[in-house]
C-alpha cells in the first residue's frame, strides 16, 4: 500500500488525544470514523472536537469553511464492526495497559481489511508489547502524537516485527497531515521527548512522596531556574493525573521497586479523591487559575 492508498482513518478512543488527532487527520482531508464504547462518550466528544476547531478558527488557524468541511469528514460511532469497514489506517489511543491494548487491536484485526496498517499512541509502553495481539505484528508501529492544539511533534517507531515499507507509511502519513516526525532506530519506552519528561516527572514525584520538597517548591525551582511558564506538576495536572497513575502504576508492578511504588501510591491518593487534574478542576493544582499561573507564586507569597 502506498500513501495516496489511504483514505479513511480509523481512531480508536475518543478521549482527549483520539479528538486531537481525528480532527487534525480529517483537517488535512481524510475520512475519519472515531470508535469508542457508548454513544455518549462519543457525542461529548464530537462537541469537544467542535469546540476545539472553533478555537483553531479563532486563532486564524484555519477558515469557518475549513472547520465545517473538518467535521462533516467526521464520523462518530460505538459500532465496531462499521468502524472498522473500509479502515485504511488505525491510530489508537486507549489506556495505557498492554493487555487491554492487545485485546482491542485483536477484536479489529478481526473486522478490519488485510491492508490495514495499525497504529498505536502509547505514551510509554513498546509496541512489542502487544505486537503478536494485533496479528498483523508485520502492519503495526507505534506513531505517537503530542499535544496538537500547540505542536505538530509526532514519533514513528517500529518494533522488531515491523515491515520497513509499513515505518516508511507511517512516516509519509504523519508528514500528510501536517506533522514533523521523529524517527527512532529502535523501540524505546517513552520515545525521544517523553523519555526526557518522564525522568523529570518521576524525580519531581519523589522529592514531593518522600517529603523533601513541597510540590509548589519543586515546580518553583523548576520554573525559576529554567524560566519555565509551569512545573513538572503542572504539566502532569494537563496530561492528566489518571494517566499520569496508570503509567507509574504499570512501572511499580513491573520493577518491584521500592521507590517506584512509593511514586505511584503518591499519585494514587489525589486519583482515588477524583482529583485528575485541570480537566477535573483539582489536582496538584486547582483550577481554572492555579497558583503557578498567579503574581507572587515564584517568590513564594502563594502557595497554592
């Protein structure tokens, strides 16, 4: 299959990214379906997907028209098998635990066309992980996204398994719909950015469980030293402290560590309260004007 091959898209979950990347994939002029379990999670995130491309119109991103002709390429639906029909590409983007991953790609190796390339958005977990679930391990590759209302970022990576010709699809996709890739040799949990943010939010996390600073002193430091807008708790109240727990849980299982444990309990408490991060109003921070955003928080005289 070659890239003028590809016309219909297929994202796996509606959630925050799957909204960003099936707009932006039906922006650039493909046909999208977004699939997802209910049709309520699917009509909530229809109107997110809107709200996200009337604010592109506001900051001259892209026209009225452009948007209008964006979401009527959009198709919502809570039907697998319709979903899946005439499925060119796939791009998922739900939890981040290795097994559910696997289990979905399994269902729609079942119901999409043998050319369907698959794709996943996993933050920090490998694509070998559950390559042999997809079965089309030879078809899949990881094809990550950031945030895209802010950057067009997006690293390709492959697993052992991975057909060149399909990494070099990938890649060509990515460039089609308006993205920079980054390409990586070789499988690496948490690509290239990621692995860089992890390591900050992980020694942030731990100065803050094992009470050798505050968290507003910890992003303090951050934000002063590196004349930064946020701190590392900060950013992880916009990922979102869900997936923030899910990944740090998925890694204390695995490695057994002590400290590793202590981190993912840490952030278990405020996940476990309701308390997700700017999404939900409270996490490390409360929102909408948290206090790193407020005069005097860098010298100190508010402290959260």
């Amino acid at each position: 299959m070659e890239l003028k091959d590809i016309k219909k898209v297929l994202i796996l979950g509606a959630g925050t990214m799957g909204q960003q990347i099936g707009l932006i994939c039906a922006l650039h002029g493909y046909q999208v379906t977004v699939y997802d379990i209910s049709d309520e999670i699917l009509e909530a995130s229809r109107k997110r997907m809107g709200k996200l491309g009337a604010w592109f119109v506001q900051i001259n991103r892209i026209t009225e028209q452009q948007l209008q002709e964006t979401m009527d390429r959009l198709t919502m639906t809570a039907d697998a098998a319709a979903a899946a029909k005439d499925a060119d590409i796939i791009n998922e983007s739900v939890p981040e635990d290795p097994k559910l991953k696997g289990r979905v790609f399994a269902q729609f190796n079942e119901l999409c066309p043998k050319h369907t390339i698959f794709t996943t958005n996993t933050s920090l977990l490998v694509p070998s992980m559950f390559a042999e679930a997809t079965g089309r391990p030879g078809q899949f590759a990881a094809l990550h996204f950031h945030d895209l209302r802010v950057n067009n970022i997006v690293d390709v990576m492959p697993h052992p398994g991975t057909d060149p010709a399909v990494t070099q699809l990938v890649h060509d996709f990515a460039v089609s719909i308006g993205q920079v890739p980054i390409m990586l040799h070789r499988e690496n949990n948490g690509y290239v950015f990621n692995t860089m943010l992890s390591s900050l939010f992980r020694s942030a996390m731990s100065l803050a469980a094992t009470d050798v600073a505050s968290i507003e002193d910890v992003d303090r430091s951050w934000m002063g030293v590196m004349l930064m807008p946020m701190g590392p708790f900060g950013i992880m109240d916009q990922i979102g402290l869900k997936t923030v727990w899910t990944i740090v849980d998925y890694w204390a299982q695995k490695t057994n560590a002590p400290q590793d444990r202590i981190i993912a309990d840490f952030v278990k408490q405020y996940v476990d309260r309701g308390e997700l991060g700017a999404k939900t109003k409270k996490g490390f921070y409360t929102y909408p004007k948290p206090a790193y955003t407020q005069v005097g928080f860098l010298s100190g005289s508010i402290k959260k």
